[in-house]
C-alpha cells in the first residue's frame, strides 16, 4: 500500500522507434495506457484543488463507495493475494486526514493502483487535476542499467540542441536519475514490474508543458555536459501495418496495434484488410516475421482474425473466465474457449517468427500467446507486459474508473495477467547497438530464420511449422 504517495498523476506515453530496414533499426516500442502515472508529479496542484470542499462523511463514503465497486468486479484478487479489506482501513484512515480536495483526489487514485493492474486506473476526477504536461521529444529506455537516449524526433528542440541516440541521462533538475526513476516507478499502473520500470524510464523528463528540463547527460566517450531541453506537447506518431522483404526471402510484416482508431483506419475490417494487403506482398517468402513490438492491442476479434491467416484448421486460443455481479453478489462464470479458425484464400504456412518486447500489451497478448502456444510462432525479444483485463467503466460522486473482470488463460492453464508471454530467445540491445540505430532483435530474427531454413533445406523440405500445433 501506498498511503503517503501523494504526487502521482495520469498520463499516456508512447515511443517507437522506425528508421531503415538496411540498417536494422531498434525499435524501441510505445506506451499504452496501460502504463501511466496518477496525478502531477511535484510541483503545485491546481489552484482550485488546494482547498477541502469535501466533508469528512463525504470522504469517507467516496472511498468506501470506490473501494466497494472494486471489490465487486475485480476478478485478480486471489490471484494476487490482494488483502482488499486491509487496503479499505488504510485509506478511509487516509482520507480523513487529507488537508485539500488534491490529496483526496490522488488518494483515491493509489487506492485504484493498490491492484497493481495495467487496466484498472482511475480515468477522471469530479474537476481538473493536472495542467496540460509534455517532454521533450525523445524516447528513452533503459539498457545496461542506464536510461538511454534512444530516439530524437526530427524537427524537435532535442534534435536542434545536438542530442542523438547513445547518450546517458545523469540527472533531471538536479536529480540523480536513476533515483528520480526509482520515484515514478511506485506511481504507474501496470501489471508487471518490467512494463513498470520501463514506463517510468520513458517519462523521466516528463513535466509542465513548455517549461524547460534542465538535463545532464554523458556521451559515450565520458564527456558530461547540460542542456535545458524543451518539454513539448505529446505527438502520437503515425503508425502503419506494412511489409517488406529482407535477405534470405525474409519478410517482415509490422503490426503495431490492432486498434483501427490507433492506425488511422474507421474499423477493424479496415485493419484486417490492412494486414491482409501486407501478408500478400509476402506470399511468396520462405519465411516471416511480424514485428509486434509496442503493440498496445486493440480488439481480441481482430488479432483473431489476422491470426487465421497462420492455420489451415482450427485452433484453440486463450480463453477466458469473466467477474459477473447479480443482486450485489459477485460471481465468477465458467471458462469460455476461444478458437481461430483458417481465413482467407490462402493461408501462410512457412515459419514465423514473432518480435515482442514489454510494451506488447492487451489483445496483442492474446495473438502472442495464441501463436505461440500452437505451436505456429517462435518469440524473440522480451516478456510481453503481462497485463489482460477487459475493463469495466465505473463511477462514484464524479471519480471515474475501470477495473479489470476478467481472467485470461494460456494454453496451460497459466495467466496473462501478471506473467506475460516469455521471448523463446532473450534479446536486449545494447548502447553501442542503439546509438549505431542496431535492431539486435531483429538480426537475431533474421539469423534465426536463416539457420532454421538452412537445416531445412538440407533435409530436403521446408517443414510447415502449424504441424507442431
């Protein structure tokens, strides 16, 4: 429990990282919103929340009110030995000592976040909380031990004062870094504490937008220097489902949401005929990859449907078991199976490969977990971020909410939520890899595929990899 933590605040983030095929570029994936921080971080609240217009009796039944609704429909607490009436005494004792309508408002917000769940948070509040917040245009992420520079975005104030991909970020305002890190860590929601740390890491230079962040970082060759760098507003950056061909007749497919809005598209038909564009010009290849890296989800119907074009029959996907409430009872129903069935004119039958990393979220998961546990689909990269919920909407006095309800299941009985989807192959890029703008995951998928066409070939075939299903 966190009863003191009154400087978080919600945000959404996203990075990722596109440049050349040739060069085979880190990509270093985007923040959801699955993983934001609750209220501002330091600074003053706003000025009308800085007095108490809520009466101890009001408080008090806000909290219990909020804490009730959870417990109704939250569906991971045994699974997470949440004691949730330990967290109700916490906060009602909480609350009735808050001095200002903002601390009430943050309390509230960390009684959401005692679940450790990167779908349940608390969405508003009954008046505004935070001023309009930004950072400077470059993405960050922790390789080595050390949060790097790994992107620059083009026509940036960080591009225009020299900062390039490869540098060490010492401090922010004077504050160690890592410390400064280690202090947002506690304040995202996330279900797992890599997708945790490494939102926190993304958001080190997050603040008041159009303020300057005063930054001391260190080149690769020990040289210290600082720089103000400008915090500007928050670009969401054009994502797109698109293929290519590498050597070795390779393909790689990038599928980086499967939420139309995300990509700019009006439906999920519009998606899947995206994806199915894709796949064609990838027909002929021995071999594909799809790079799944950032992918926030989206709807679990659609990454089914671009799953069909994988099986020639039908397979079993993750099912599900949902938190249902009757007459104020909750209640769990029986498990649900999910299968994909074969789609399309044709279907890819050659070896795939897909690239994960801790941003891989949601309905991604699903697809990751369905391909991989089938047998159809090799991961490289990095456990997935292990958070599963479809979410329900709630409300109490102007706080709205959304807690997950339900549980998803792998093909093991295992969770989701709170585990992830494991890489097969372990890759974690190192500095010399993002500042050279090396994508390790990526060389490694190729070499991969190479060596396992190569085997394959000397045995006279290229085997269809759904036979492992």
């Amino acid at each position: 429990m966190r009863p003191n933590d009154k400087d978080a605040y919600p945000w959404g983030v996203r990075a990722m990282r596109r440049r050349n095929l040739v060069s085979f570029i880190l990509i270093v994936g985007l923040l959801t919103v699955a993983g934001f921080l609750s209220v501002v971080p330091g600074g003053e609240a706003v000025t009308e929340l800085t007095e108490l217009t809520y009466s101890p009796e009001e408080r008090h039944r806000i909290c219990e009110e909020i804490w009730e609704k959870i417990g109704l429909w939250y569906s991971y607490f045994d699974d997470k030995g949440i004691d949730w009436e330990s967290v109700r005494q916490c906060y009602l004792h909480q609350v009735a000592g808050v001095e200002s309508d903002y601390e009430f408002f943050v309390s509230m917000s960390a009684l959401v976040r005692e679940l450790d769940d990167g779908h349940s948070y608390m969405c508003d509040y009954p008046r505004q909380v935070s001023s309009a917040r930004g950072r400077p245009r470059i993405h960050i992420a922790e390789t080595e031990g050390k949060p790097i520079v790994a992107k620059v975005a083009f026509g940036s104030d960080a591009e225009a004062q020299g900062i390039v991909p490869g540098l060490t970020i010492l401090s922010v305002d004077g504050e160690p870094s890592k410390e400064r890190i280690n202090r947002l860590v506690p304040r995202v929601h996330s279900s797992t504490p890599w997708h945790r740390r490494s939102v926190a890491v993304a958001a080190v230079l997050e603040g008041d937008l159009d303020e300057q962040v005063k930054v001391e970082l260190e080149s690769r060759d020990g040289k210290v220097f600082s720089l103000r760098l400008l915090r500007e507003p928050f670009v969401a950056e054009p994502m797109a489902i698109t293929a290519a061909v590498l050597d070795g007749d390779i393909g790689l497919l990038t599928l980086p949401s499967f939420s139309a809005s995300r990509l700019g598209l009006k439906s999920g038909d519009d998606l899947v005929k995206a994806f199915d564009a894709a796949l064609e010009q990838l027909r002929e290849m021995k071999a594909l990859i799809i790079d799944m890296r950032g992918n926030g989800g989206g709807d679990d119907r659609v990454a089914q449907r671009c799953a069909g074009r994988f099986f020639t029959s039908s397979v079993a996907f993750p099912g599900f078991q949902m938190r249902m409430v009757t007459l104020g009872k909750p209640w769990f129903a029986p498990r649900i199976g999910r299968t994909v069935s074969p789609r399309g004119e044709w279907q890819y039958s050659g070896p795939v490969v897909l690239l994960i990393d801790e941003f891989v979220i949601s309905s991604a998961e699903h697809f990751v977990a369905g391909m991989h546990d089938s047998g159809r689909a090799t991961t490289i990269g990095h456990t997935t971020a292990g958070s599963s919920g479809n979410p329900i909407r709630l409300e109490v006095s102007g706080f709205k909410f959304q807690v997950s309800r339900w549980r998803e299941y792998r093909a093991d009985g295992s969770l989701i939520e709170g585990q992830g989807v494991p890489a097969d192959i372990s890759v974690s890029p190192t500095v010399d890899d993002i500042a050279g703008c090396i994508d390790r995951a990526l060389i490694c998928a190729v070499d991969y595929l190479k060596s396992y066409l190569s085997r394959s070939s000397m045995r006279g075939n290229i085997p269809d990899m759904e036979s492992a299903a």
